[in-house]
C-alpha cells in the first residue's frame, strides 16, 4: 500500500504531463484546423502545400488530383445597381465573350462590360427566366421561363407554351441543347423537341418509370438522357435503345438515409449533371455520385459539402460545383473548396477540406450572396447566381487546394 | 494513534491522487473522441410520433441519417425589402380543385372555410385599414395546372397562400412556391411526403397519413386483435401514398397484408375485386379512396355475403358515404384530422356560422382552410408584407406552435407537418361517432398484456 501510495506521489506529475500532452494532441487532430490563415487579404496568395500520398481507395496520387482543383477569387458582384433588372438572379450561362442571366425580371446580358435586359415585352415567354443553355450547332439561345420556353435565334425570340406545342407544363426549371434536341424538365413531366422534325415528346409516370408526372433538372452525356425526376430519383434514357430505367433511393423512405453509399441519397432530386463518365445528383438531403458501377454519397456531416440543401449543380470536366443554401462548394473526388461570405463583414471565406482536414482562408472579396441558385464555368472564370446578385470569379493561379 | 492519522492522510492523499488521474483521464478521452466526430448520426429522435416499433428497418438497422431531426432554414435575401405604400388591396392566393374534378365539392368547401376566414379578419378591419383578398385559382386543368397557377399568383402579387388537396397538384404547387418563395399553407393534403421534401417554404396544419395510418395500425391489430387485414384502395396518389404508411406499419407489426387490390376513381362495379378479397379471407378490410365509391363497395360487400368490419382513411368520413351506404355503414371506423362535434365555443360559433353564410354544415376541408387562413391573416399582422418575414413566422415553431384553432392544436414537427391529434369515428345508428385516438400500444404493453 505504502509503495503504491509513493509510485504515485513520485510519478503523479509525469502522469499528468503525458496525460496533458496527449489531450492537447486530441486538439491538433481534431478536424477544424483554424491556426491557418493565408492571407489573401493582402493579395498575396500563397500555394498550399500538398503531401504526397497515394489514396487507399482510388490508387491514386492525391497530390496530382488536388494540384487540379483550383481556387477561385477575385469576386466581382453585379447587382440592380450595376444594371441588372433584378438581384434575385436564377441562372446563369457563359456564351463566349457574353454571359446571360436569367432573374426574376427577365434575361441579363452581360457584353462588353455593360448589361442589357429582355423581358416579356422583347418576346420572352415570362420575365421569370429559371434556366439558360446555347446550341452548339445552331447558337441558338434556349431559355426555360415561368411560363414558356422562348428560342433566341437571330435577335427573334420564338415562345413555345401548352396552348402552342408539345410541352408538358408551361414551368420549365432546366432547358439542355443535346445536338439538334432540346430536353426540358417541367412542372409536368421531361419532354424533347427535335429542332429538324420539330416533333416533341413527353415522358410522364405514363410512359416511363417515374413514380411522379413532375421533373426538375435534365442533362445529358455519354449516349443518354438523365432526368431528375421530383420524388422519383433519376430516370435514365438511353437514345440508342430509346429504352429508360430508374434508380431510386433503395431504403425506400423519405424521413432517413439506410447506408451511405447504396444508391441516391434520396428520391427528391434537385438537379443532375454528367461529366468526365461521372453522373453527379443533387438533391435537398445531400450529393450522389455514380460511375455507373457504384454509387457514392456526400452529406454535409461526413464530407466538405457546406450544405445538404443543394439547389443546382454542374459538372465541368473533374469538378462538380454545388450551389447550396450555404454557399458554392467545389468537388473532385477528393478536395473540397467552399465560397462562402464572412459573416462579420464582406470580405469572403475559402474552405478547404480533403479527408478530415480542413483549412479556412480569408479573402479580400466575397461571393454576393450565400444562398447560391446557379452556376457555370469557362476557361479560368466562374459565374454564379444568387439570391441576392451575380457574381463573377477568377482562378487564383498561385493557389491551388490541398492540405 | 499517530499511524492511524498518517494513515488516514495517506489515504486520503492517494484518493485525491487518483481523483485528478481520473478527472484527467476523463477530460483527455473527451476531447480526443468527440461525438461530433462520429460519421452516423447518433441522436435518436423518431420522426412523425413513430413508435420505436414502426421506425424504419428500426428492428434491424439504425439509420445513417435521419433527415429531419433538424429544420431546414431559409437563407435567401428578401426579409430586407420594403413594403409597398400604395395598397388597396392585400391579396391571399387560393388554389384547390374548385372545377372539373371529383374533388370539387371538397375544394368548394375549402374555398368557403378560407373566405369565411377572410370575411371576418375583414369585419375587423383588415390589415391596417386594407381589405384581405382572396385570389381563387383551380388546380384542375391543363397538365400541371397547379405550376401555372402559382405563377399567376405570383404575377398578382399575393403575400401566401393557401393549397391544396389533391396530392401531386400540391406538391407541384409547393415546388413552384419554393422557386418563387411564396409562403404557402397547406390545409387538405395529407400526403406524408408532401412535407418530406425539406422545403422551408410551407407548413401543414393538417394530420397527414402517417398520423391516421398509425391510428389505424394500433386500433386494428392492437386493439381489435385482427390479423389478416385485405386493402381495396383508389388507384390515385391519394390511395397510393396513403395506404403506405399502413402498409409498413402493419408489416412492422408483423402482420403484411393479406392482399392490396386497386379500383379506378369513378368505377360503380367492384365484383372482380370483392371476389378476390374474399378468397384471401381477411379478418377485416380496408378502404383508401374518396366516399362515393368506398360507399358503393361497402355495399356490395355486404351484398356478396362480406361481414367482416371495415376500417377507413380520413376521406370517408363524410356525409355522402353515410346517405349512400345507409345502414351498412354501420361500424365502420375511420380515421378524421378533428372532432366538429365539440363542445368548443369557437367550433361552435364556427359551425354555426358557417351554416348561416353558406346553407351547409363545413367539412373538414372547410374548417382545416378556415384555420389554415387565419394562420396567414395573423402571420401578415404580425410580420407585415414581406414574403420572407411572413414565412419565417409560419415556420420558426414559436409563433404559431401550440395555436389553438377550431380543428384543435396545432403542433408542427420539425418538417412543419401537424403532428397534433388526430380523431378516430365510428359509425353509429347513421352518424359518426367520435373517440379519441389511443395511445399507441408499443410492444413491451402488447407483450405484457398477453403474458398472463
């Protein structure tokens, strides 16, 4: 008893300093890593190191994936000041050297550093103008509205509605050139409408396999047609075989999430977009990525993603951008980067996250709002859509992500 | 005696030792393994009054992520514009199948409730001085109507509105609402999934599906001890939504049906079903579907020699089931989301009232959209018109958590669907008669009560 009491008399003071070391390490491994600050601020980005390492799951060099996710900055907003018709701005489309915003009060289009409008007085089908694409093969502008999709062609604007043509619902939420084809995803079904034929199609629960008539976002790539069908998952078409199939949540219910990675995250799609083989699916419980042989989910307590709450994505090669409620996250299969605004002030916040690392780097300007509606992509430029603006960012070419 | 003291010091210097080992040890193991670091989720909270029992794969399998544990917020712009000034009119968007559809005679209903509603937040003067408008649309028309219609409200300025009771023309309407962020409450729709979209954008003071299917679960199989349950439903959203909930709950129980067998709306002869339900030998049945041809089933049940009781959704709780079926309604239980026949004075003066205005006695439908606009009304007094502003007070669970309207409390779960209670009937000697729902019984009290 004696000899017990002296051990630990004696050793009590090296217990306690193994003891406080190993709980000040459980602070340096825990996942929030704020004591970096690259100051961006002062414009001087600095690259952040990049450990090699080769990852378990893909076989691959992180380094050489992270060294391609950029860092965007530099953020230049435009609001009804700047003039735009409205700051509530729901799409956005890079066209060359214009860019063309669809807001709550007509089409923006930016050229030569000057904005000019259209609304439903020019021809529009409806000031609300929710989404944007241009023909590669004709140039054609093809604009999906509140009520009506409204071809853009040499200066004329075309309107196609319920009362005039094939269209399912007169609520078009995403209009996608694919060739000589237009897809839409409406209020009340998919529909095409072949630009040589001009004859359309209609795809409902009637005639596909969805569990309901309504969709939400199309895209296309690698020889099919995906449809985000609200409250039936993704839909699936094939153009060859003109065959469909549907992948659904497999756990089946709407409140909860089974397994992680057996599927899409959830039946209420949002939004889906098809790059480098890679099918990316937004939803308002979180991401899904498939590569046609296995499904991965991202959710905002387990990955970098900054929130569930998803409203639009697109894929640009490697990279999918994530406009969320919370503001823009980027993704490559391994990095994370998220644009988010200060909260305190209007100087921005860059967060990077790959595994559990994640880094928080203070910039100078700020994306113009949070809740982030739109997006699209060229060359080193990044527009972005947003509740309140548009904003217009650029690569950090010093800086590119990676822990 | 000088040993015994150095000895009890001794002893408590080793005590404190190990007290500030353990303390130590406590605090690093705390901040070396934090709970917010596990991947799944941990938090147990069951959704929608779901049993443990009825939890999804509960049994086997806790869930990686329960979605509505928490409440989505609204972070867009728009709590900072200004109200206009040059008002004559505040207008509030209606939409409900109010033409063309067998609904209509409830969206008819649902219309008086709300302008009912309106008339009287009128009489007191509106808002500041400002008449209420109700601005009708029906949901019944070209595919997707409802889309468009919301789109038109929009255009006409409203500040909310109130919508629907036809399950895909709501949820279209509430996708549109999102997109154009207008506040929208929803007073007829029990379709469980209607609030499982995570749209911050609209709350239900209604009891949806889930609420009755659970009542019915627990009365049928826990209470009345049956066993082989046969399902006739409508072959609509409204059918096939609905009976979900009692579908999973039932096999949760460990009772799968016996049989699920369909009829279109608007179908008078139902032989061909009834035959098969019968060779199934169920020990009860259930119908999903709207009155008239729940009626015309329950007859020719008891036609072709069917006696077993039949249990109900909340839809045949109506007075043209009861003049159709007669007496063969009798027994028959359903479920309803409130009791019209309390004695509550604003009940009451409501059903009275309304009898006045409109020369019928207000349904369901009637006193959930009465309730469900003056939820509106009051949100625009209080928030002022702003969109946003109004929203938020619908939805931020203190406002109007606990509201007492003439259809009972309502209690909004984090997904904005009323969880508050739900009413069971039965019929008898040609009325409905109305009981409170039970509690549910869980397994354990099942158990027991077997145990002898």
């Amino acid at each position: 008893m004696k000899n017990n009491n002296r051990f630990f008399q004696k050793n009590i003071k090296v217990l306690s300093l193994i003891l406080l070391s190993v709980f000040l390490s459980g602070f340096s491994i825990s996942k929030q890593d704020k004591s970096f600050q690259n100051d961006l601020e002062d414009n001087q980005a600095k690259p952040v190191e990049i450990s090699s390492r080769v990852s378990p799951e893909t076989g691959s060099d992180i380094k050489d994936e992270a060294q391609q996710m950029p860092v965007y900055g530099n953020w230049e907003t435009f609001t009804v000041k700047d003039g735009l018709p409205a700051d509530k701005a729901y799409c956005v489309r890079i066209d060359g050297d214009r860019v063309l915003v669809g807001t709550s009060a007509g089409l923006a289009v930016y050229e030569n550093e000057t904005w000019k409008t259209y609304t439903a007085e020019d021809g529009l089908a409806h000031n609300g103008v929710l989404s944007i694409d241009v023909s590669e093969l004709t140039g054609d502008v093809w604009l999906g509205t509140l009520g009506g999709l409204t071809r853009w062609s040499a200066g004329r604007f075309e309107t196609f509605t319920q009362f005039n043509s094939g269209l399912a619902n007169d609520v078009i939420y995403t209009v996608i050139c694919d060739g000589k084809d237009v897809w839409v995803a409406t209020g009340g079904g998919a529909g095409s409408y072949d630009t040589y034929t001009r004859e359309w199609g209609i795809y409902t629960e009637r005639n596909a396999p969805m569990h309901e008539p309504w969709t939400y976002g199309v895209c296309a790539g690698g020889g099919k047609i995906f449809i985000a069908a609200w409250g039936g998952g993704v839909i699936e078409y094939t153009k060859e075989t003109k065959q469909f199939r549907d992948y659904v949540d497999p756990d089946g219910e709407m409140e909860i999430d089974l397994f992680p990675d057996d599927g899409v995250i959830h039946d209420i799609t949002t939004g889906v977009t098809f790059a480098d083989d890679i099918l990316w699916v937004a939803t308002y419980f979180g991401l899904s990525r498939y590569d046609g042989t296995r499904w991965k989910g991202y959710l905002d307590h387990d990955s970098g993603l900054v929130s569930n709450f998803i409203n639009f994505l697109k894929a640009d090669g490697p990279v999918v951008w994530l406009c969320t409620d919370l503001g823009l996250s980027s993704f490559n299969g391994e990095t994370w980067v998220t644009y988010r605004k200060n909260e305190n002030n209007k100087k921005g916040k860059i967060i990077i996250t790959e595994g559990e690392n994640t880094k928080e780097i203070s910039s100078t300007t700020s994306i113009s709002h949070e809740f982030v509606i739109g997006v699209d992509t060229q060359d080193d430029v990044v527009w972005i859509a947003t509740s309140k603006g548009v904003s217009r960012g650029e690569i950090l070419k010093d800086l590119t992500a990676g822990l | 005696m000088i040993l015994t003291n150095n000895t009890n010091v001794m002893k408590n210097q080793d005590q404190k030792i190990k007290l500030r080992v353990l303390v130590l040890t406590i605090l690093t193991m705390f901040f070396l393994f934090p709970v917010s670091d596990l991947n799944g989720q941990d938090k147990k909270l069951n959704y929608g009054n779901t049993t443990d029992e009825l939890v999804p794969y509960g049994r086997f399998q806790k869930a990686y992520k329960n979605f509505f544990d928490d409440v989505q917020p609204f972070t867009g712009a728009g709590r900072e514009k200004v109200p206009p000034t040059d008002l004559t009119e505040v207008r509030i968007g209606f939409l409900g199948p109010l033409e063309g559809s067998i609904l209509t005679p409830l969206g008819i209903q649902m219309l008086q409730g709300a302008s009912f509603a309106i008339e009287e937040a009128n009489n007191k003067g509106g808002y500041n001085g400002i008449p209420f408008k109700l601005m009708p649309h029906n949901d019944v028309g070209l595919w997707g109507a409802a889309a468009n219609e919301v789109v038109k409200m929009n255009d006409e300025k409203v500040w909310a509105f109130l919508g629907s009771i036809d399950d895909i023309n709501t949820h279209v309407a509430l996708r549109v609402a999102l997109k154009l962020e207008i506040p929208m409450v929803n007073s007829g729709d029990p379709d469980p999934t209607l609030t499982e979209t995570r749209i911050p954008w609209m709350i239900r003071n209604i009891a949806d599906d889930r609420q009755s299917s659970y009542a019915l679960v627990n009365h049928i199989y826990r209470e009345k001890k049956h066993s082989r349950i046969a399902v006739l439903r409508a072959n609509n959203r409204y059918g096939r939504v609905g009976i979900m909930e009692f579908r999973d709950a039932a096999l949760r129980y460990g009772f799968p049906l016996v049989l699920e067998i369909r009829y279109n709306d608007g179908e008078i002869d139902f032989a061909t079903q009834i035959e098969r339900m019968i060779k199934s030998s169920p020990d009860a049945v259930v119908l999903w579907g709207n009155a008239k041809e729940t009626a015309l089933i329950i007859n020719q049940m008891r036609q072709m020699g069917m006696e077993q009781p039949v249990y109900g959704s909340d839809r045949l709780m109506s007075k043209e089931l009861l003049e159709i079926a007669g007496e063969n309604a009798e027994g028959l239980v359903t479920t309803c989301q409130y009791n019209p026949t309390l004695d509550e004075p604003n009940l009451v003066a409501f059903n009275k009232n309304y009898n006045e205005r409109y020369g019928m006695e207000p349904d369901v439908f009637a006193a959930h959209a009465y309730d469900g606009m003056n939820l509106i009304i009051e949100a625009i007094h209080k928030a002022g018109l702003n969109r946003a502003l109004i929203r938020d007070l619908l939805t931020d669970h203190k406002t109007f958590q606990g509201y007492q309207g003439i259809t009972g409390e309502l209690i909004l779960d984090p997904s904005w669907n009323d969880i508050g209670s739900i009413w069971m009937t039965e019929v008898r000697d040609g009325k409905f008669d109305f009981f409170p729902t039970p509690p549910l019984i869980s397994d354990e009290q099942e158990n027991k009560k077997s145990t002898p």
